[in-house]
C-alpha cells in the first residue's frame, strides 16, 4: 500500500473510515450507480464536517493532535450518546 493509502485507512487520522467503507461498498453492490447510494454519501458527508469542526475548534484551543484519536473520538461520540451524523 501507498502511504497516502495507509494514511487513510488509519483509524486514528480518518475518523469516517465506516462511513467510507459503506459507500465504496454500496458503490460496489449498486454498479456505481450514484442515485442509489444518496444517503451513504450523506452520511460521510455529515461525518466530515462534523469531525471537520471539532478539528477546527481544536486548532484554536491548541489542542494537540488537531484530529483526536480513535479512542479520544469514542468518547466524544459516548459523551453525546452516538454519531451525531
């Protein structure tokens, strides 16, 4: 694998691994037929930007790593009781 590659499968640096993998995967089943995969793409959509604006307030608080890791988004996502997306 690329390292590009196995930067994005990292569970710590792509916090919408699942939600990649269920769109590439109804992608797959629905011979890419993009209409039939709206609310999969929806869903990553919702992920990015919400793991995008904690990122952000992050930066600005100078939290370090900007992105929090796997664990840290576990606990994020218990403390408002499941995925907000």
């Amino acid at each position: 694998m690329s390292r590009n590659v196995q930067r994005l499968r990292d569970h710590d640096t792509n916090p919408c691994l699942a939600e990649t993998d269920a769109s590439r995967q109804c992608m797959d089943d629905n011979n890419y037929r993009k209409d039939m995969c709206a609310s999969y793409f929806l869903k990553y959509k919702n992920c990015r930007k919400f793991w995008h604006a904690i990122m952000i307030q992050r930066r600005r608080d100078g939290v370090k790593p900007n992105m929090p890791t796997a664990d840290e988004r576990e606990n994020i996502l218990k403390s408002i009781e499941g995925t907000p997306y």
